[in-house]
C-alpha cells in the first residue's frame, strides 16, 4: 500500500465573500431583472462563504460595487454582449499562475514529511483547467529542485476526482518500486472559465467553483512502517447511462461545465451497491469506516450521499467545512478535506469519495 507522509495545500492570495460573487456574476451572467433577482438565491444555496482565485480580487470588488464597464480588463465584462476571455487568453493567465501554486503546496508537504527534494523519484501532476507542455510538472521539478531523473504523468481532464486517480496512480508506482518517494500535486484554477451569459448550468457552475492547490507525498508502506495514514485500496464505478449528467468541454471562451438536476439522484441510487461491493473485496462493510472525506461538489451532492450509506451529519462536517470556506476547487478539494481530517486525528479506517464526468464515482479506502 502507499502511506501517506506529508500533505501541503495552497491558497491564491485574492477571496471574495459569496454575495461580492453573487454581485459581480450579475454583470456576466444576468439579461433581465428576473435573473438578476435568482442569482444571488442559487448562490446562497451552495453552502460556500468564500472563494479564493487568481482573478484581481480589487477589480471583481469595484466591478461588482460600480458595475463599471470601463474597468480595463478581460476578466471584466465590458458590454452585455461580453462573452468573456479567449480561451487562449485563459490559458495564458493558467501558465502564469498555476506554477507558483502548485510549488506551495508541494513545498509544504515535502517539509511537512520531512522529504527532502532530492528523494522525490515520481511526481504525479492532476489538473482538470489548464494545459501546456512544458507544463506545471516541468515547473515543479525546476523550482523544488527535484532530481532530473524525476519520472513524470500527469492526470489530465479527469474532473473533481482527479485526485484520487493520481493516488491511484501513486499507490501503482509505490507498491511496484521499493524505494521510490512519490509527489502528487493537484492544481486547479476553476476561476478562469467563469461563464458569460445566462445559462442555469454553467450560473450554478459559477457560484461554486474556486482556485487552489494540495499536494501529497508518500512512500511505500512498508518502508515507513510508522506512518498512520496508508492507501490499502482504490475503486471506481461508471453510472449506466448517465454521461448526460455532466461534462467538461473546452469552448471558444473558457471551458464549460454543464451539470445536470439528476445528479444527485444518480449517485443516491447508484452508490450504495458500488460502496458494499468495492469495501467487500478488503472485508470491510460501511459500518467499520470510522471517517468519511467526501467531495463536496454541492450541498445536495454531500446529502445524496449521506442517505444510502447511512452517515450521521457529523461524518461531513469537514466536507462541508472545505466548501463554505474555499468552495469546490475541483481536484485539490479531496487533498484539503483529507488534510483536515488527519491534522484533527480523524479515526481510521477512511474513505475517500469524489464524482465526476461519466458519470463515475472513485474512492479510495485508507487504514
């Protein structure tokens, strides 16, 4: 198995509160007085208080204060016909930033596991928003000082479970390399697709999404018999019939997410029997987990998944934790919800839960 000895997670220095978001999305979404007087209702519905993103926090205040059109920027609405940046011009601003994060937070959880950078012999990128070659995993191993002999993947468009894919990916390369010291680095900047226009999907999309990253750094488990955090196992489970009910296109501007009502009620009727069979197979039942670190996508994704596995509400208080104060950030959040449910002591065994398009359902299972 692959034990986990040092987890980082890293934060865009600018956040907004959810009603300036609320505010400024009515410059970039909303066409009628009808509109306007929704949107900020769906975003008090998202169980999120703040966000932080790559975005100038000083220009989204005085755009959503003055709902000037004068502001002198492409992430600012310049007319009712906006239709917001290029995606060339997103992706731009992806390259300038998404670095500098993910360093943080792979930084910290090397000092945190007190791995030095020249141990490192795999590193694991995971990003779902942004894409270049040469990219945030050449960035890493250049500004960790990681050996040069470094062997790479990078989990790419794989949506809010990615994360668990590339621990996935870790606990392959631990279990089939004695020795090896592997990085994993989750890096998202969901703030540079915001929708124009007023599309539900792609509001409610809006109102939740946020910027961030974590990283973790682990080894195989029994050369560090001491850590108290292994991964023993990983699943996945696509939903029959379901790719209607999410997805994650790249677009003339930005990237879009389309997300369906039946979401929810898709993982609700489908979970349980993937949970029973998948935890069968380590003999374990959901009875015998003591901790729970689901993906919180949404306050009704989070109570989907409360009633057929039969949690109590304390066992998504981090959950719900995470998404009032950093929002959904997409592939990092799993990393933020774990790291928070180990620096609090959390009982073992654990098990991790994020979806995604397909749809599918991934977990990983830790003791």
């Amino acid at each position: 198995s692959f034990a986990i000895l040092g987890l980082g997670t890293a934060l865009p220095s600018n956040s907004i509160d959810q009603s300036t978001a609320a505010q400024y999305a009515k410059g970039l979404s909303c066409d009628n007085d009808e509109q306007a007087a929704l949107l900020p209702i769906l975003y008090r519905q998202t169980g999120v208080r703040r966000r932080h993103m790559v975005w100038n926090q000083h220009l989204i205040e005085e755009y959503a204060t003055t709902g000037s059109t004068a502001i002198e920027s492409p992430f600012v609405p310049s007319g009712p016909n906006d239709r917001g940046p290029s995606t060339l011009q997103r992706m731009e601003r992806y390259v300038k930033e998404a670095p500098a994060l993910a360093f943080q937070a792979a930084r910290e959880a090397l000092e945190r596991g007190e791995v030095l950078p020249r141990e490192i012999t795999h590193l694991v990128t995971v990003s779902c928003t942004g894409f270049a070659a040469p990219g945030v995993d050449i960035a890493l191993i250049k500004r960790l000082g990681l050996p040069n002999s470094t062997q790479r993947v990078n989990v790419g468009f794989m949506g809010c479970h990615g994360a668990l894919n590339g621990l996935r990916v870790a606990r392959g390369i631990a279990s089939a390399e004695p020795g090896s010291r592997v990085l994993v680095c989750a890096i998202e900047l969901c703030s540079l697709h915001f929708h124009y226009g007023w599309d539900p999907k792609k509001v409610v999309a809006n109102a939740l999404f946020a910027d961030g990253a974590a990283a973790l750094v682990g080894a195989p488990s029994n050369e560090v018999p001491e850590a108290s955090w292994r991964m023993a196992a990983s699943g996945s489970c696509l939903i029959a019939d379901s790719e209607f009910a999410m997805s994650w296109n790249i677009g003339d501007h930005g990237f879009e997410m389309t997300l369906s009502t039946r979401v929810p009620n898709l993982i609700a009727d489908n979970l349980r029997p993937f949970v029973d069979d998948w935890l069968g197979r380590s003999g374990l039942s959901v009875a015998d987990i003591k901790s729970w670190a689901i993906h919180p996508g949404g306050p009704r994704i989070l109570n989907c998944v409360e009633k057929p596995l039969g949690l109590q509400e304390g066992d998504t208080t981090v959950s719900r934790e995470i998404l009032s104060e950093h929002g959904n950030m997409s592939s990092p959040t799993i990393l933020f919800i774990l790291d928070r449910l180990r620096q609090r002591n959390a009982p073992l065994p654990c098990v991790a839960l994020g979806f995604g398009p397909g749809l599918v359902a991934e977990s990983a299972l830790f003791v």
